[in-house]
C-alpha cells in the first residue's frame, strides 16, 4: 500500500500539524457538513479560531477515472497548485494526499484554508441584487475574473467548471477575486481546447446574461479579449458563447428522446 500526505510548509511545525499529520487524522476531523456526493464530502472545520475546508474523498472518481488517470483529489491539488504558479489567488493549500493499494485509489483527502470574509460570487449577488447594477463594484470584479481566465487559457489550461459557484469575493467595498473547487480543469491541445475555452466562457455568461445589463457582460469580453472595438469576429465569437448551453440543452434533450423511444 502507498499511502502519500503532504503537509504544507507553513503549517508543518504549527499548531495545526497534530490535526492534519496524516490522511488518517484527516478524515477523523469533525466539523460541518458543506456537501456530500458519492465519492466525496467536504466539512468546514474550526481550529483555534481558524477554519478550514476538509474535502475527503472514496473514490478516485467516476466511471473509468475510479481505476485509470489521475485521481480526482490529485487533479484538485495539482490545479490548485498550478493557479499559486500562475498567480491566480486561490485557498490557501494546508494538506492534500491520497492512499493506493495495488494500484487502485482506496482513498484521499485535501485541506484548504477558509478565505475570510468571502462568499461566492452566486450567492453574493443574490443576497445583494443591487450589486450587479453597480457598475464600480462590478466592473472590479469583472476585471479579475477576465485577467484570471485569460490567464489560465493562455497557459492551455481550461476550468470545465467556471461556474459563479467556484468564484470567492470579498465581501468589500474593493472586492477580491479568488478562483475555487478545479477537480475538473486540465491542460489542452488542439483541437480540444477551443471547445473547452468556449465552454468555460460560456459557463460565466450563464449567470452574467440574467443578472447584469448588457454594458457589463460586453465589458467582460472586452477585458478578455484586451479589445475596445470589437470585430465581426468577436460578435460572431459572442453569438458562439451565448448558444453553447442552448445548444448542450437540445443535445440532451435529443438524447433523452433516443433512450425513451428505445
């Protein structure tokens, strides 16, 4: 068996380290319940006044990914460590590790420290409708997410799930942006990554075109992009970004009607 923990340097000779010396002290942490899903769960744990995310997991992943590639939970710490390497602000990384026995992931863990003073972008919003409306507050946050994005395409890196869910804010007059929960991300070549660069932009338009006036969800694109005037292009591109759920949605739908009718 090959068991593999990593704690972080700057909490290997802190009072954390008892809490999080090994994947077994890991997963008898107790705190609350943030989500279950079959192969993972993820528990907001206080410390001393501090609070950390334990995100554990029972399964390398699904379908063919419980057996073969990389492991979820190693996917997540390594896309995590991949945004400290681009400078994309992100959890602070305490602990990540996972347990193999004959080559099969039996079991694996990672530990991120809470933001202060943050909520997701999805949430904050909706608690506080009048922020999409204000177009200094908005066009800072607008800003980050844009130079963020761009910088994890140019490095062929998508997210697959930019969802406003897995963007953090501060909760400030001068918001902070910090990019979460990337299991899924991976580097891709062409002819792939077009695609997938197209699905992440679209994944940010979901919620932008129902909450924000038109003037912000161009500015998006237009800090993107680092054009003012955009071409014929860039609206044909927009048009592309806008029709890709649409798009996903009949394919599902057409799907479900093969499978009823079989």
């Amino acid at each position: 068996m090959n068991k593999h923990w990593i704690l972080c340097d700057s909490f290997k000779n802190s009072e954390f380290k008892k809490y999080f010396s090994s994947l077994d002290a890991v997963f008898a942490q107790n705190g609350e319940v943030v989500s279950v899903d079959p192969i993972s769960s993820v528990k907001k744990v206080s410390i001393n006044d501090r609070y950390f995310y334990v995100k554990t997991y029972t399964a390398g992943g699904k379908k063919l990914r419980r057996y073969i590639g990389r492991s979820r939970v190693r996917a997540e710490w390594e896309n995590l460590k991949l945004f400290q390497t681009l400078e994309i602000p992100t959890a602070k990384l305490v602990g990540y590790g996972e347990e193999i026995k004959f080559g099969v992931f039996q079991r694996g863990a990672l530990i991120t420290e809470a933001v202060p003073n943050t909520e997701n972008l999805e949430q904050h919003v909706k608690h506080h409708p009048h922020l999409a409306r204000n177009r200094r507050w908005m066009s800072e946050i607008i800003k980050q997410v844009a130079h963020h994005t761009k910088l994890m395409h140019e490095s062929r890196f998508t997210h697959n799930d930019l969802n406003w869910r897995n963007i953090l804010v501060t909760t400030c007059r001068h918001p902070k942006v910090f990019f979460i929960d990337c299991p899924s991300g991976k580097i891709s070549n062409p002819p792939f990554l077009a695609r997938r660069i197209t699905k992440d932009l679209a994944h940010l338009d979901k919620i932008a075109r129902k909450v924000l006036p038109k003037v912000l969800q161009l500015k998006f694109y237009q800090d993107y992009t680092g054009r003012a005037r955009l071409s014929s292009k860039d609206k044909r591109y927009i048009r592309k970004i806008t029709n890709f759920h649409n798009k996903h949605r009949a394919r599902k739908q057409r799907r479900l009607f093969i499978d009823d009718g079989s």
